[in-house]
C-alpha cells in the first residue's frame, strides 16, 4: 500500500508540474496562447470525468454533451441574476448538472450495453432540441444566453458600482481572462485529477472494476451494483458540468450547439485515443484533439508553401497539395487516421504505446547489464 501511495503521490507531482508548466513546454509546438491552454485544462476536466463512468464500468455514454451544456447555462445565469464572481457559477454549474445526471442516469441505467448508450444518446438530443426551441425564455434559444446591460447583478449591486459595458468574470478582483484564467482552470483539472486518483484507488472504484469485468456475476451473489453506477453516472455527470462551467467563465456565453451529439462523440474520442481506463490518457486525448482543431486547423496554403519553399517548384506544389488533404479544413481526415491506427494497433490509446516504448527500453537495459555481469561472463 505504501509503495502504491508513493508512485500515486510522484504521479499527481508530475501531472500537476506538466499542467502548470504548459505555457513553457507547448511553446515550440505553437500552443502556449491562454485561449488554447484553457481549452486543454476545461476538456480534459470533461474527458478525465468521463473515463470515471467508461473506463471504470465500461458503460458507454453518449450523451455526457447535455451535462456539458447545462453547466455552461448555470454559470451564465450566475453571472446574470448574482455575481461576475466565478465561484458560485462553477457550484451551480456542477449541481444542476448532477440534478440532471442524476434524473438521467436513474432511467438509463436500467438497462445496458448498446441500449443504455443509445438511451443516454436520446436524452442528449432531446436535451439539444429543449434548449434549441422549447426552453428559449431560459436558454435564449438559438442566439444562445448572454450577459447584458440589463442584468440584475444583485450581489455585484450591493457592493459594485456599474462601470460602462459589459463586465467580465473574475475571482475576486482577478479578472478570469489571459493566463489568470488559464491558471484558474488548471488548478481545478489538478483537484479533478487528484479525486479521480482517489475513486481508481478506492473500494469504490474497485467494485465499479468489478461490475465492467463481471456485472451478472455480481449481481447472482445478491450485490445490487445500480446504486454503484448511478453513483458514478452523477460523478461523471458533475464533472461534465463543471467543464460546462469552466467554458462559460473563460466566454461568459451558452449556446445549445454544446448539447450536440458531436460533443459527446468527441470526448468519446479523447478517452479511446488517450486510453480508456487509464488516469492520465483522457487528458492527453484531450490536448491532442484540441491541438488537431486549433493548431492543425489553421494551416492553409500560404503556411504550407513557406514549410516546403526549399523545394523545387514542381515538388513544392505536389507537397503542398497533397499535404493541404490532412490540414486545414482537412483536419479531421488526419484525426481519423490516427484514430483508426490507434485502435488497430494500440487499443490502450497513448498510454498503451508510451507503456511499450517504455518496457522496449527496459528490457534492453536488462538484457545488456545480465550479458555483462560478472556472473553471465564467469558462466561463459
């Protein structure tokens, strides 16, 4: 036990170190801008919650988006009826998020396999489809919930003096924008890691392993594992809401677009590319999905034909246009080769081959310091 708690101690060091330094180290990659960061922090926040209920029970959510857009709601609200302050917008969009994951999770957690996640993928688009049009009082419909001049602001009131123009989030005096707001969103992926540690290591984390290896099995032994994954359901669901949130400090806006079964489907993607199950694999899902979208994205033919300017014209053109098929607009054409190679060859996701890599190294340490010992040369 201890030896399990100091590797999970020097492990949450690393992640927080990697986390806090990611302004220094993305630098050269191009993604050290503050916009970019926050995205990193806020979706893995979402993946890591997401690998709770997927990579602990192996039940496979496709509606977690509607959690996410909840959140972003709550938050906005916050901002419009109490206080620019982040706190109470994180707390509201975590707890209505959790209300809602709680009323969906009670109804789709009765059944499993294909039928929950396509259970779970009705409620989200009903949800998408409630916001889009039903609930336009609340969610502004397809303009999306924004702040305006008229808002109530009654704690801000008490205090405040209203200045000209629209006010932004802040912490307290500390404006939530720039690397602040970077830095915000990133010592909550660090506590949201750290739960996750606990829950992985945990007798209740152990028994969720139990109910994705066997679930039939523990149930004929008279263990009612519902109550275990409603659990895990809501605790997903909270950590949706809490990205949902994050979104909604870093933009103060909320739009039904984020409840879209795309948005589900990508972290989804995140977990099984950065390795479903494992601690650290939906972040890194996460940042590199992020960094396809906003990095990969912007490359168009000007960038291309300055990379290649040291060729020949001919080949110059031919690289370009053959490169132009997997950046840019055609981003995505390299996402899906990447996550086909990652299924077929590393169903683990990253981790999974950093783990081989790793093992390659060790095993030729190994085998060269037995070729050379005293012992194998006196033998020979």
């Amino acid at each position: 036990m201890k030896k399990i708690a100091s590797k999970d101690s020097k492990l949450l060091l690393i992640f927080s170190g990697a986390v806090l330094l990611m302004p220094l180290w993305l630098a050269p990659f191009g993604a050290a801008y503050p916009d970019l960061l926050q995205k990193f922090a806020i979706y893995g926040i979402f993946a890591i919650g997401f690998n709770i209920l997927f990579g602990l029970t192996g039940y496979l959510s496709f509606g977690h988006a509607a959690f996410l857009g909840v959140g972003s709601y709550a938050a906005v609200w916050s901002f419009k009826l109490f206080t620019m302050n982040v706190l109470p917008a994180v707390l509201f969009g975590v707890f209505f998020a959790g209300l809602l994951a709680l009323a969906i999770g009670f109804v789709s957690l009765r059944r499993s396999g294909i039928y929950f996640s396509i259970l779970t993928l009705a409620f989200a688009q009903m949800s998408y489809n409630l916001a889009y049009s039903v609930l336009t009082p609340i969610t502004n419909g397809e303009t999306g919930l924004q702040l305006t001049l008229n808002d109530p602001r009654w704690l801000d009131s008490l205090y405040k003096v209203a200045g000209e123009g629209l006010p932004s989030t802040e912490l307290f005096g500390l404006k939530m924008s720039g690397y602040p707001g970077f830095y915000f969103c990133a010592i909550i992926l660090i506590v949201c890691f750290f739960i996750s540690l606990r829950i992985f290591r945990s007798p209740f984390g152990l028994m969720l392993r139990g109910v994705k290896s066997n679930q039939n099995r523990m149930n004929y032994t008279g263990l009612n594992t519902r109550p275990y994954m409603l659990s895990a359901f809501v605790i997903s669901g909270m950590y949706a809401g809490l990205a949902g949130s994050l979104l909604a400090v870093t933009d103060p806006l909320a739009g039904a677009e984020r409840m879209q079964w795309t948005a589900s489907g990508e972290v989804v993607l995140m977990t099984i590319l950065g390795g479903v199950g494992t601690l650290v694999g939906p972040m890194l899902g996460a940042g590199l999905i992020k960094y396809f979208e906003n990095i990969f994205s912007s490359f168009n033919s000007n960038i291309l034909h300055e990379i290649f300017s040291f060729l020949p014209d001919g080949i110059e053109n031919v690289m370009v246009k053959v490169t132009g098929l997997f950046v840019g607009s055609g981003w995505h054409l390299t996402l899906g080769l990447l996550f086909m190679i990652v299924v077929i060859f590393l169903p683990g996701g990253i981790v999974e081959g950093a783990q081989k890599v790793k093992n390659l190294f060790v095993s030729n340490d190994q085998k060269g310091s037995a070729e050379s010992s005293p012992e194998k040369q006196a033998v020979e």
